[in-house]
C-alpha cells in the first residue's frame, strides 16, 4: 500500500456517476480537507474562537472577600474573644479544659476590667463580614459592663483577632521614689488572631487601632511586651515602627505574668500626636 506524507491531501479519481451515491452526484471531485492545524492559545487565538482562559474568567467573577472591621468589643462579643484568646496562647488545651478555661477568660473579661481612676482600657477586635453601619446597631455605649459596651449589631460577623489597650500601666517601668504609675503611655496586650485568619495583615489593623485609639486618649508613646522566642511577632513590630527597648542592668521590671521560663522584648513606640490649634 502506498504511504502518503502527513499533511499531503488526497484527490479521488473520477468514477462513473452511476457508481456514485446521490451524497456525490457533482461535478467537483471530492478531496479530504487538510488536516487542522495546530490551535495558538495567545489570547487573540481564544477570543475568535469565544474561549476565555482562567484569567479571564476571574476577571468576569471577581472573588468576593468579607470586609474586615476593627473595632470596639461588645457584649455580644465576649464568647468569640474568649474563645479567640484561648485557641491562640493555648492550642494544646482540649476538652473539657479548654472549654473551663474559656469560662474562666470569660468572667475575667466582665469582672476584671476595672481600672483606676484617670485610666482607660478597652478591648478591640477584628470582625469578618461585620458592619460599622449604626442602622444595623441597637442598645447604648453607656451601658457597659467590664471592657464591653451595651451594642448589639444584626450583621455583627464573626471575630477573628482580638487586642487590648489601656494606660492602666501595670506592666511599665514605675518612676520615683514612690513608683508611681507612668502616664501618657498606652499598653498593647493579648494580641491575638485564629489560626486560619493569619498572614492577612489582620495584627496590623488592630495595632494601628490601637495606635489611633491611645492618640485620642492624649498618649505620648504605646509600649508592648513580645516574647523573644517569637521571631514573626518581633517582625511584626518592628516593621509597624516599634524598637526593642534595652532593660538596664539589675532592674526589676514589672512584665507579664506567665511562665518564668519566657524571656520578653520590651517595645516602645513614640506617637506623633497632631497638635490641636
């Protein structure tokens, strides 16, 4: 049998009409079309032939990502903290214990807010797929209970970071004889974000909340306590512009009662309060 290079059509000899079905009956012969030739998949190529490639397609449909929302905790919120605290410094904790500890950061949380006179402490949290929208908001921030205020909100999302500020300054270096509280500078603590909500610059909006917040309460400078062993926090802070503050020799600072095993970076920030006219 003879081979015929690939590509190469073929023409048919005339035959008589007579042996040709009515599918034939013309007088142009008949011929194979030519093989197709190879399909460019440039973008010019899939628009004549009305395809769209996996870009294009996610340029029709967008993905559509829940709006963060940092903001002050309310009550309705005090379960979803405790739970946040708890599943971010104690992962290894399982039930039950994990549930009696939540209770317990729970009670603390409303009955341990308290704070002397002339200072402030609140407690922020990011919230996915919430709403700042008040139309949405019932009850009052007058009636507050620990650190929380009387709102309730219908599109209240869900928490997924959590933050404490104050200028109650119980972990800052006391001064004089007398060791007085220090004022004019806030103290960030409890910074924490689920597991699964990580890596989304979610630590870098409550901190700058928190920032913005001890700004209105008149703070010169914020501090925090992180955990030397936690290079991604001290990361984290140093690029939101805190520096490592040296602890002179010999000094008994006061620092965050945890394990005595953990040594902490003490961090401070200067704010740049605008000046008022």
């Amino acid at each position: 049998m003879q081979s015929l290079p690939l590509g190469t059509s073929l023409s048919v000899s005339p035959t008589p009409t007579s042996s040709l079905s009515p599918l034939f009956l013309s007088n142009k012969q008949p011929s194979f079309p030519p093989p197709p030739s190879r399909v460019s998949h440039d973008s010019s190529s899939l628009s004549k032939l009305g395809a769209c490639r996996a870009t294009q397609v996610v340029d029709l449909f967008p993905t559509v990502s829940p709006e963060i929302v940092v903001r002050e905790a309310r009550l309705e919120d005090c379960w979803e903290v405790a739970e946040t605290h708890c599943s971010s410094f104690f992962p290894e904790y399982s039930f039950p214990l994990d549930f009696v500890l939540r209770v317990d950061r729970l009670v603390a949380m409303l009955s341990g807010f308290s704070v002397p006179p002339g200072c402030r402490r609140t407690c922020l949290v990011a919230v996915i797929g919430g709403s700042l929208d008040d139309t949405l908001i019932f009850g009052s921030e007058d009636f507050r209970i620990g650190g929380f205020d009387g709102k309730f909100s219908l599109n209240r999302g869900y928490v997924t970071g959590i933050l404490t500020v104050d200028t109650v300054a119980d972990f800052l270096p006391r001064k004089g004889p007398l060791r007085q509280r220090r004022t004019g500078i806030a103290y960030i603590s409890n910074v924490a974000v689920r597991e699964r909500d990580r890596r989304k610059g979610i630590a870098k909006r409550l901190i700058a909340k928190a920032e913005a917040q001890a700004r209105s309460w008149g703070c010169r400078a914020i501090a925090l306590h992180c955990d030397s062993n936690n290079p991604g926090a001290i990361k984290l802070y140093k690029g939101q512009g805190f520096r490592s503050i040296k602890v002179p020799q010999g000094a008994k600072w006061p620092r965050p009662k945890t394990s005595p095993d953990v040594e902490f970076n003490f961090m401070m920030k200067l704010l740049n309060t605008p000046t008022t006219a």
